[in-house]
C-alpha cells in the first residue's frame, strides 16, 4: 500500500532540491514569503530570462550585464531580493553589495531579502547551510557565519568602502531626474570613481545592473557608451516588442546552443500580458504622460522611435546628385567653454535656402554639420575652417574652392560664442550674433521652429544613388533632432533652431500658409546675400 506520507515528503524534498538548483523555481516558491499570501505569483517568460542571466552571472559565465526593463515588472524582487537569497543557498561566502538612486529604496530590499532568509519557510529547508550572525544583523547589512554579506547603499553612499564579489545597482538614476544633467553625471562619476573600485577581484567579481531607461546619457547609456569591446551583456526588454531592436545575448542552457534572444515575433506584443495587458498598459503610459518617458521607461530607448517634438518624418530628402541653386547660405553655431569629457559639445550646422519650386516658397536645406568636444584655440581654428569651406568638417579630405563659403556666420550671444563672434569678426568674416532669451530656452525655440519642420521646410540631401535614405552628416542631424529634449546633443538642434529662427525673422523663411506667390503678394525675403540686423565685419 503506497504510504502517502511518503509522498508527500517525497514531493516536498523534490521541490526544495528544484528551488535550490533554480533561481526561477526559487522565485516561485519564494513568492508567497515576499508578497503574501494574498498576492499571487505571475509567471513570465522574462522572469525566466532573468533569472537565467543571473544563474550565469553567479557561474562566472557573465561578469558584465546591464538589465533594461519596464517599471512593475518584478525586476527588484528577482534582483535584490530573492537572487542574494538563492546565492547562498550555493555558496554562502558570496559579498553582495547593492546601490539604488536613494537609500531608502535599497533599505527596503534588504529588508526584505533578510526577512525571506530569516522566513520560518527558508530556515525549515535551508537553514542548515548557514546562519545569519547576530552582531552584524541591520536594515542595511547582514552577515553569514560564512564570512558572506549582504549591504545596500546609495550612489555615492558612505557604505561603498566595503568591497563586495557581486555587485548590483538598481535604478541608479531617479526617473524624476532625467533631464538633470547634473544629476546624471554626478551617477555616472559616482560609478567610474567609486562603485567600479569595489570588486574584490578583478578576475572573478561580477557588475549587475537593473533599470528603466530614463535618459541617453543616464547610467545604462553611459555605460554602454564606453564599453568599446562589447564586454556588457545587454538584456534589453521592452514592453512592446520591436523587431528592429531584438535582444540576443549569450549562450544560456535553454537556448540550445545559441545565444539568448527575445522569444517574441511580433511587433507590438507585450512584455507580460498575463500581468500588464493591454488596458493596464493604457493606464501605465497615461501615468508616465510625455511620449518621452514612454519610449525611455516602457520601451528602454530613451526616445520616441519616430522623434518626440521634432518628428523624423517631418525632414524632406533632396532627391539629386547636385544641391539646388542657392540664394543665402548660413552657418550658425553653438559653442561649449572647455572640452572636458564631460562638458558639453559645440557645433555647427550650415544652410542653405532655395525655392524647390520658381514661384514657391523657401525652403533650407543642410549643406554641412561639425560637432565636436575642443578647447577654445581649436574651435577658432575650426570655426575659420568651415567659414572657408563649409564641407571641411574633418571627416574627408577638403580643398576649399570659393564657392562653398557661407554669407554669413550665425553666433549664439553667450559665453564663448561672443569670444568666438569678435574673432571672426577681426578676421574679416561677416557674423551676425544670435540672442536666444527673447525665444526662451532650447525647448521653446524648437517649439517655436516645429511648424516650419513639419510644413516639410527643412530639407537634408539624399546618398546617391538610389536616393532613399539621407547622407551621413543628414542622418546624424536626424537622430539627434528625435531624441531632444532627451539628449546631451541640444548643441546640433539648437542651431539648427536659432537658424530656423533668424531666417524667419529676417523674412527669408515663411510657413506655406503663408506665402503667397507671385499672382498675389510676394514673400518679403530678397534673393540676395543676407546681412541681418547685428551684424560684425
């Protein structure tokens, strides 16, 4: 007769040696101790993906990983809660040390994860393997008698002088502070200068990081950035698939001997539907409001795939192998101070303004841009350079020729740019300075400028020869047009703005509503050369 106490046991210890040998089957049954009893564990298929990241980052198999996914999707119970727990259940001299935006968030992980171990529910399956010691037993660190350790601290919290073996930040940047410049690069110093020190060894210690998106240049995109040699597993997973941006990583054991990549096929299906389905995703982008937290939060790219306030599709292509005849041709800048790696860049955008149509209005079109990082001797140097010719932006070789020469040279008034707009001047370049304040600020003016954009006034040249998609140097204006305000690059659309700005006006650029042709009133914009109101020589 089967005794069904036996069975039952049987199937007890089956479940505590599938918890122990899975982070995923440890989530589950842990669940319960987390949550409560009156909140029920969801399963998904990025848990597991999750979770199996993890087993490879506590093999050794994964040294680097940079985990991008939505808000609400059980990314800190995984991480900061249950991962330490499971760990220790293989090996419990492992030193963690865990980072959040603010500390009072990590205090709550850590709690949390004592509370699982110190669990009548893990101590009855587990508690032989090691012991919690008394003497260190705080909200915000505790030890093993396995010399193991658990602490949590804060971007630049006083806690990081200890070292750890694995190492875990989770959301270290605020959400509310995207757009904070200082802000984002006080957590990407605090990272390059104390959180990367703390690894007790190089060779074997472990970097985990979590988050949403928040910004280009917040910690996840700073990061990336610098890694050159594609050390950082990037698991990326946002909430509504994009097959233009699918996720591969690495060999994992489920993925049969390929790397890891996001199961889904279709564009738009979503991340966790049997927990955040369609109607809850209309609530969860209502709450996030602008289509730039959208992108960066539910979707991990931190802008709206077709732009935010300037739309990709608003740029018109210039279809022909020759540039249309020009009236005017503009050069306006945006000048930085210093060319610390952290300081902003200058650029310059050059146009040029015709009619696509004899009788039709103008339209301007981008004949050149530079940007770049340099002290001010090089940006002088540069800025003569490009009034000389306006394609020497150092990217290919340029024998100025005279008829590539701006009329006239567009300087923002602040800062650097009136060092830069009185040296011009003594060198015989005709500039015209740019006052932005009666515009407002960088938002504003392209607010401002928007219309004329979208009226399909602004124009970039097409790579031939098939014509279909724009040349380099337009396609770069582009990119960094759809991800402003979002975006360390305001320089290139702020000139691009104060052009816009000054040519309408000077009367040189008109809305198509606006204009009239020659059987009515002609617009006010002479064809000739341009030499506006401020104008040095």
């Amino acid at each position: 007769m089967i005794d069904q106490d036996e069975i039952y046991l049987a199937k007890h210890y089956l479940s505590i040696l599938k918890a122990q040998a899975s982070l995923h089957e440890f989530a589950k049954q842990s669940w319960a101790q987390i949550e409560g009893p009156t909140t029920p564990f969801v399963d998904g298929w990025h848990i597991e993906a999750i979770c199996e990241h993890l087993e490879a980052c506590y093999r050794r198999e994964i040294k680097s990983i940079i985990i991008n996914i939505p808000p609400r999707c059980c990314k800190s119970s995984l991480i900061a809660v249950m991962f330490p727990a499971w760990v220790w259940l293989q090996n419990p001299a492992e030193k963690f040390l865990f980072a959040s935006y603010a500390q009072p968030l990590s205090t709550r992980d850590s709690v949390k994860c004592r509370r699982l171990i110190s669990s009548p529910w893990y101590q009855e399956r587990w508690g032989h393997l090691y012991s919690l010691t008394g003497d260190q037993n705080t909200k915000i660190r505790f030890e093993n008698d396995h010399n193991g350790y658990r602490i949590s601290t804060s971007t630049g919290g006083s806690s990081t002088g200890e070292g750890g073996s694995i190492l875990v930040w989770d959301d270290a940047n605020n959400a509310k502070h995207g757009e904070s410049k200082v802000k984002r690069e006080g957590t990407n110093d605090w990272f390059s200068q104390v959180w990367s020190t703390r690894l007790n060894d190089l060779s074997t210690g472990v970097n985990i990081g979590v988050a949403q998106r928040i910004h280009e240049n917040d910690l996840s995109g700073f990061l990336m950035s610098q890694d050159d040699t594609g050390r950082i597993v990037r698991l990326i997973l946002p909430m509504e698939y994009e097959s233009k941006r699918k996720s591969k990583t690495v060999i994992l054991p489920s993925s049969n001997g390929k790397p890891w990549e996001d199961p889904r096929s279709k564009d738009g299906e979503l991340l966790w539907p049997n927990k955040i389905g369609s109607k809850e995703l209309i609530d969860l982008k209502k709450g996030l409001g602008t289509s730039y937290r959208i992108a960066g939060q539910l979707q991990q790219r931190p802008s709206p795939d077709s732009g935010g306030l300037i739309k990709k599709g608003w740029f018109k292509l210039w279809k022909q192998d020759y540039t249309p005849a020009l009236t005017l041709v503009l050069q306006s800048w945006d000048t930085a101070l210093e060319a610390g790696e952290m300081d902003a860049y200058s650029a310059c955008t050059t146009w040029g303004l015709f009619k696509e149509k004899p009788n039709g209005p103008n339209n301007m079109i981008l004949l050149g841009l530079w940007r770049g990082r340099v002290e001010y001797p090089d940006l002088r140097r540069m800025a003569i350079r490009l009034w000389k010719d306006y394609r020497d932006d150092g990217r290919t070789p340029v024998i100025p020729d005279g008829t590539h020469v701006p009329n006239v040279v567009l300087v923002e008034a602040k800062a650097s740019g009136h060092s830069i707009a009185s040296d011009l001047a003594r060198a015989g370049i005709t500039v015209s300075r740019f006052n932005p304040t009666k515009h407002g600020d960088k938002i504003e003016r392209v607010k401002r400028s928007t219309y004329l954009i979208e009226a399909g006034r602004v124009w970039v040249p097409a790579r031939p020869p098939e014509f279909m998609t724009p040349r380099d140097f337009g396609r770069e204006l582009i990119d960094l047009c759809a991800i402003f305000p979002n975006s360390d690059a305001r320089d290139v659309v702020d000139t691009m703005t104060q052009a816009i700005l000054r040519l309408r006006s000077d009367g040189y650029l008109e809305h198509v509503s606006d204009y009239k042709d020659d059987l009515g009133s002609t617009s006010s914009a002479p064809n000739h050369p341009f030499y506006g109101p401020d104008r040095e020589r």
